[in-house]
C-alpha cells in the first residue's frame, strides 16, 4: 500500500518543480525523467548517479507504482492480453495488438468505470479508482518490456472513460508523448470517450494532435439511452456539437465507435442517420460486432450484415472500416478478463 505519490506520474514540467522544491538543482529532473521514462527503473536504488541523500529523499516522498504482468495470454495472431496487478492488489486488463503498421497497446484508465453502458464487462462492479498517469504509462513500458520491441501506438479503450479521470489522463498524453521519454507521437494515439462534452472541449483546447474517438452506439437520444446511461446526461446535438469543436480547434478527424447489437442499431434508418452523422463530422465510422459478455443479452450483428451496412455507409461517401477482430482464440472480449481474474482469486 502506498500513500506516497507516484513519482512516474509527474510530468517533466512537474518533475522540475518537484525537485526544485528539493533544493536540488534542475539536471536532477532530466537523470529522474530517465530513469523513469527511459530506462524505466521500478526503484529508487537503482538511480545510481543521484546522490544517496537525494535517492532517501525522493523515496521518502515517493513511490513508483508498481503495474506488474501477473498473467500473459498470447494469441496465434500475435495479440496479447495482460493482467497486471497494481500496488494495491486491483488489477487491469492492457492489451497488445500488432499491426503491419507496428506494435499497438490498448490501455485501460480507471479500474472499472461508472459509466454503466449495459453492453460493457468493465461497468458492471461500477469505478473502484482512479488510475495515475504512471500507471497508465507503465502498461506501455509493461508490454515493451515483454515483447523486447518498441510500441508506436497506443489508444485508450481498456476499461475505464479517460474524461472522467480528465487531469490524470492529460497527464499520461504529456508524458508519453515527451520526447526525454517513450516519445510516441500524438498522432498515433487514440483516446475513446462515452461523451462528456464539457471534457471534449477542455480537451480540445489543449490542441493536442491525438485521435478522439466518439462511442456513438445509438443515433437518437431515446435509443442511445437505452444502452448508454450517459444519454441521460448529454445530449446527441451537444455531443456532436462538441466534437466538431475538437476537429474545428485541432484538425483531427473524429472517429465514430459504433457496436453493432443485431436487431437494435443496424437497420437501414441507422444506417441513414449514421451516415448523416457522420458527414456532418467528416468522421469516419468504425463497425464493431458487439462481444457478447456473460452479465448482459445483446447477439452481435452477423458478419454478413456488419458488411450490408457498411456498404451502405459507403454509398453516402462515409469512410467506414469493420474492426478486425483479433485475439479471438483467447476468448477475452473488452472487460471479462479481468472478472474472471479476480473471481479465481
Ligand atoms: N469509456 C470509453 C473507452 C472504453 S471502451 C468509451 O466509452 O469510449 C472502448 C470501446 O469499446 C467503446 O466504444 C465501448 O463502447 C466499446 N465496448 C465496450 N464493451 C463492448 C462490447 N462488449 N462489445 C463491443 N464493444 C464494446
């Protein structure tokens, strides 16, 4: 258990005015912004070129968070799913995927989330705490550590809503995409949000080149609802409002998340209001086949109708991918690897 601060979470601006409040001098950040980020140490010891003094000091105001892969399931297809279990005993799901583009890690950033959305595994027990920036961060440098290459990408769709853990998350995009640390360019992350609109716009204006991607799910409030407890508090128009503000402010294109749950949103007035949607945005729309999950009743739209409707989607000009499913044979969709850890425990 720690009451310390986690030390990894500190940006390298913070980090400075953290040792400077050390009275150590300001090169002492940059050796401690590499050991961290770098060389990714787990303890104060083996920071060999700082002082002893200042080694005792810094731990005893400090932790470094340990996020520690208990278990690892490697799939034919090169994706890897991860238990890591953090300083306190809760655990979290990070998933490697590889593309012929590099190496991609989807991370989580809350344990278990509140926003409830009925289709969702990491929902169900509700949000147990927050995650640090270091926290987040370590996952990456987690799954480096254990395919021995580096990882270029990184979206945040594990479990968790990032905007609800607004400052923590800002914090992890300033110090994974720092250039003294793993330096992955914002560009090549991407971050998934149920839709909280003031948050999309703060976010927005920190004009950070990063993907935002919008769980739409539903293209009307009353069906959105049904699924989405957020609904209740935002609504469509704000929410779409929103995220033309964020393409309007930064120049990135919106992502559209939309699960398909056969019989509930893949008709063809769906479709429509999709594309509608969509081209109102210039975003582009990525079909997810829901993964059943034991606690809820949704069935997946067939593949076969998956392609109907992006063929429909097509003809209005809307770009539009299915998204690959990967990892299959590890049989753990989004959230139900980590139930069944902690049942077994
Ligand atoms: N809280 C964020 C990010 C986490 S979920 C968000 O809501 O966007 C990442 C994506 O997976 C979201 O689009 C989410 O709606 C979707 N998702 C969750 N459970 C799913 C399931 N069982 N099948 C398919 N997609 C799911």
């Amino acid at each position: 258990m720690s009451e310390k601060k986690d030390i990894r979470s500190l940006t390298y601006d913070k980090l400075k005015d953290a040792v400077a409040a050390l009275g150590e001098k300001k090169f002492r950040a940059d050796q401690i912004f590499d050991w961290l980020h770098v060389k990714k140490a787990d303890s104060f010891d083996r920071m060999t070129n700082l002082p002893l003094g200042l080694r005792g000091r810094l731990a005893s105001e400090y932790d470094i968070y340990e996020v520690r892969a208990v278990q690892v399931l490697k799939s034919s297809d090169g994706t890897r799913k991860y238990i890591h279990r953090l300083y306190d005993g809760n655990v979290i799901e990070t998933v490697l995927l590889k593309y012929d583009y590099g190496n991609s890690v989807c991370i989580s950033s809350q344990v278990g989330c509140r926003m409830g959305c009925r289709f969702c595994a990491s929902t169900v027990d509700g949000l147990v705490r927050d995650l640090t920036a270091g926290e987040m961060a370590a996952q990456v440098y987690s799954v480096e550590a254990d395919i021995g290459e580096r990882v270029g990408h990184v979206v945040v769709m594990g479990s968790g809503e990032p905007l609800d853990n607004y400052d923590n998350f800002t914090d992890f995009i300033e110090l994974i995409t720092d250039n003294r640390g793993a330096g992955i360019g914002a560009r090549n992350i991407t971050a998934s949000t149920c839709g909280l609109v003031p948050k999309i716009r703060e976010l927005a204006d920190r004009r950070y080149q990063i993907t935002l991607a919008l769980s739409l799910h539903a293209t009307s409030d009353e069906k959105r609802k049904e699924i989405m407890p957020v609904a209740n508090k935002y609504a469509l128009s704000d929410i779409i409002s929103a995220c033309r503000y964020y393409f309007e402010t930064t120049g990135r294109r919106i992502t559209l998340e939309y699960s398909l749950i056969s019989g509930f949103n893949d008709g063809p007035e769906d479709a429509g209001e999709l594309s509608r949607i969509a081209k109102s945005l210039g975003a582009h729309v990525n079909l997810i086949p829901i993964n059943p999950i034991e606690e809820r009743k949704y069935r997946a739209t067939s593949r076969n109708d998956a392609v109907l409707l992006k063929n429909k989607l097509e003809k209005n000009d809307i770009n539009v991918t299915i998204r690959r499913e990967m990892g299959r044979d590890i049989q753990a969709s989004c959230g139900q690897l980590r139930r069944k850890y902690m049942e077994s425990m």
